[in-house]
C-alpha cells in the first residue's frame, strides 16, 4: 500500500534550502538551532532528491516512449 503523498514543491524547497544555508553561515544561531536547521535541511535535501529522481523516471519513460535516442539526434546534428 503506497503512502499518501502531498506534493512537494521543488522551487519552494530549493528557497527554504537557500534560507537554512543563510541562516546557519551567519553564525547567529545556537547550538541546539543549528542542529534543528542542519536536521531540517538534510530532511529537505532529501525530499528534493527525490523530487529530481522522480522527474528523471518520467523523462526517461517519455524518451523511450518515442524512441529518443540521443546519439542518433545528435549525429543527425553534425552531419
């Protein structure tokens, strides 16, 4: 049985990234917040990672799907 997933937003996440990379090279937070920032920035990383592979799946499914074959595309390219 699959879990319910809410949708991510890539985007949105990347800037929440951006956000936690400021905030813990500024050097203003204590150790407890900076661990709760690392925490939540490797969770983060995580579901991005995920979000590409994802992606990645379905272009690969597409590409084969119309028999993309970049060698023969770009060969068709230089000639």
């Amino acid at each position: 049985m699959k879990k319910n997933k809410e949708k991510f937003d890539f985007n949105q996440g990347l800037a929440d990234l951006e956000k936690i990379v400021s905030a813990m090279e500024s050097g203003n937070l204590s150790l407890e917040e900076s661990l709760e920032y690392f925490s939540n920035g490797v969770k983060l990383t995580k579901k991005c990672q995920n979000a590409l592979n994802e992606a990645e799946k379905k272009i690969n499914i597409l590409t084969a799907e119309d028999n993309y074959n970049a060698k023969s595309t770009l060969k068709d390219v230089d000639e």
